[in-house]
C-alpha cells in the first residue's frame, strides 16, 4: 500500500464502521497506527464511551499459524496476571492454556514498563517500538537498574520457554503449569517493588 493512501484508507474502513462491523488483519504497523489514530477522532467513535475499536494482537508460537491475543490497551499489568492466576486456579494446564499464561505474563512485562516505568509515554501499539530498549531503560533514575534487570531476565525466560523468541530449530525446554506459577509469582513481586518506588 503507498504510504500517501494510508490515512485515506484508514478514514474509509472506519467510515464503513457506520454501517457494519469491520475487521482489519494487518501486518504493517503503520496501517495499524494510522488506524488507531483516526479512530480516535473519527465521528462514528466520539463521544461513544465504552465504544470504540477493539484491539487484539496475533502472535505466533512455535511455527504454529498465531493465537489471538485477548489484550487490550485498558489492561493494566495486575489484570494480566489476574487472568493467568485465575487459569492457575483450575489445576493442571493443557499446553495452550500454558502458552497464553505466557503471553499474558510477559505482556503484563511490557505493560508494567509502559504504563508504570514510562508513564504511558511510549504505548505497544507504537510502531515505532519494536523491541524494548532494556540499556535505555536503566538511564531512567527513579528505577534500579536491578529490577530493570530483573525485569528483562523474566522477559526473556518467557520468551525463550513460550516460544516466543526463535531459539533455533529446537526449543530447550518444554513448559509446564510449575513454569507459569513461577513466572507470575516473580512478575507480581517485581511489580509490586515497581509500584512501592
């Protein structure tokens, strides 16, 4: 798509919203922003409280075809790990519900650093923020650079055990229902050291 018709094309789909439901798949992030942004504005969604667009990401887990994220913007990072303590509480995990306590966990991660650590300034649905910038976050004075590092070593323990990161052809561990436990168990605490500053 030419990037002059981004934002024309964005204002048409969100004109159709007058009229039906409208589902966007897109994979370029720019679509994506642009998107969200003119929602914000558009007539169809001012004005409408608890109506606007719904946001859901995709991602892939080892080589499978993706599962839909249930995340959305309003989540904060407790509610994340509610939801993963809440599938906890039913007993033993099959392996998908333990792949999602995954996502849920380390998105709950990025949450904590956007909404608690950058104060909402940078957002995950910023196309600009492909990776977490963990050196430039230890330059921020009023967080340790030992819960930033904490932070990171359980972002990528996710990562690696939920294969969400390509560790190669294999993967070196196989997740259990004990693995999600211990992640969130470590996530609340950091969180919770986070909040106390």
């Amino acid at each position: 798509m030419d990037t002059e018709r981004i934002a024309q094309v964005a204002d048409r789909v969100l004109d159709e919203t007058e009229y039906r439901q409208v589902i966007v798949f897109t994979h370029n992030k720019h679509v994506f922003q642009c998107l969200v942004e003119a929602a914000k504005n558009h007539p169809q969604f001012r004005g409408m409280a608890g109506r606007g667009p719904m946001y859901y990401m995709v991602e892939s887990f080892k080589g499978t075809s993706g599962i839909v994220s249930p995340y959305s913007v309003k989540d904060t990072a407790n509610d994340l790990l509610d939801r993963v303590q809440a599938m906890l509480g039913t007993g033993s995990l099959d392996q998908h519900s333990v792949e999602l306590c995954f996502l849920l966990t380390r998105r709950a991660i990025e949450v904590l650093i956007d909404k608690r650590i950058l104060h909402g300034v940078r957002t995950l649905f910023d196309p600009e923020a492909l990776h977490t910038d963990w050196a430039g976050l230890k330059k921020i004075r009023t967080v340790p650079p030992e819960l930033i590092d904490a932070l990171q070593d359980l972002h990528s323990g996710i990562s690696r055990l939920g294969g969400l990161h390509n560790t190669g052809t294999f993967h070196l561990m196989c997740p259990i229902s004990e693995d999600v436990a211990y992640y969130h168990d470590e996530v609340k605490r950091l969180l919770a050291a986070v909040e106390a500053l």
